[in-house]
C-alpha cells in the first residue's frame, strides 16, 4: 500500500473539508500546513491543496509553510495538487494558488500527478492552467459544490491508477 500524505491550507473550512475526502479516500488523515512538520512531507504521494486568497495568493498558512516545500528534495517523487477557489467572484485569478503549489513542487524535482481537464469551468484565466487543463483538482464551493464529492472521487480514481 502506498504512503500518502495530505497537506493543506484552509481559511474557512472549504479545503479542510476537501483535504479530509481525499485522505479518507487514502485511509489516511489530513494534516494543515499550519501544523505541518518535515516528516509530513515524506509520501510516495503527496497531495498538496490551498485556497486561493488576495488575488490569486495562496491561503495564508501556505505563505510561511512554502518555506518547508521550498527546503525539500523531491526529485522522482510524485506530487498531486489540489485547489479551492470562486471561478465566478476571482474569473482571472481562480486557483492559482494550487499553480503556484504546482510549480513549487516541480522546482523541487517532483513530477506532478492527477492533472484534470479545466472543460466546463466559467474562469477566464488560471495560474493553475496549463494546455487547457488544470495542474490538479480545481473545486469551487462557492458555486459548485454539488460538483465537489463526484470531482473528489474521481480524481482519487485517477490518483489509485497512476499509483498502481
Ligand atoms: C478576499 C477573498 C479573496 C479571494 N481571492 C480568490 C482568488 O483570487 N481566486 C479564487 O479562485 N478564489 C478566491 N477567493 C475564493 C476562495 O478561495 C474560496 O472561497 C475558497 O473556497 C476558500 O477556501 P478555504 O475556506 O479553504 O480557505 C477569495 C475569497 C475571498 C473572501
């Protein structure tokens, strides 16, 4: 059974939410960035989320927690990403904070997994976008988060299949 790892970084809940489906999904518990240790780090699969906050920052726990990502070796470990954000109230800014999670972990040496389609998102412009598809899973439970459960699922689905 793979190690995974889920770290997160939450304002209002909505990633915290997010993150504990996912390391459910894994058997595993979700730890926040504010809490966050070295060892935390350490996964065959680590699975990064943020909200997007400002106008497309990361969530505040993230911004003194990029240090611990900054320091780390990642070279051949696979990192998935995920992200919260508001595609309607943020169209040219939306989850860019899992963009810049994205890019700190190839920075570092990892190869990012679970990229998804960005087809039937409204958002103008993304940090987190790349060839028309998102670097990870893009959730919005500000106007859509009926979507959330199935868009979980089937990301963990895709997350279990490249792990195999
Ligand atoms: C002041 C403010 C700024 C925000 N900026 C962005 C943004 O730039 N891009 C985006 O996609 N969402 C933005 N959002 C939406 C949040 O990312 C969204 O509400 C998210 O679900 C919050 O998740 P959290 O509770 O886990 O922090 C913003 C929300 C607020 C209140």
């Amino acid at each position: 059974m793979a190690n995974v790892k889920v770290i997160y970084g939450s304002s209002t809940g909505s990633t915290e939410s997010a993150a504990a489906l996912i390391a459910a999904a894994f058997g595993t518990e979700a730890v926040s960035i504010a809490h966050a240790e070295m060892e935390d780090f350490e996964a065959d699969l680590l699975i990064l989320g943020s909200s997007t906050w400002g106008l497309g920052e990361l969530q505040d726990d993230w911004l003194s927690g990029i240090a611990m990502l900054d320091s780390l070796d990642l070279t051949g470990r696979k990192v998935a990403v995920f992200g919260l954000g508001d595609q309607n109230g943020f169209p040219d800014t939306f989850a860019d904070a899992m963009g810049i999670l994205a890019e700190k972990a190839e920075e570092r040496g990892a190869a990012i997994i679970g990229e998804t389609s960005s087809a039937g998102y409204a958002h103008s412009i993304s940090a987190a976008e790349k060839d028309g598809r998102f670097r990870g899973l893009a959730l919005d439970d500000n106007n859509e988060p009926e979507k959330t459960p199935d868009r979980i699922g089937r990301w963990v689905e895709q997350l279990k299949a490249a792990l195999a």
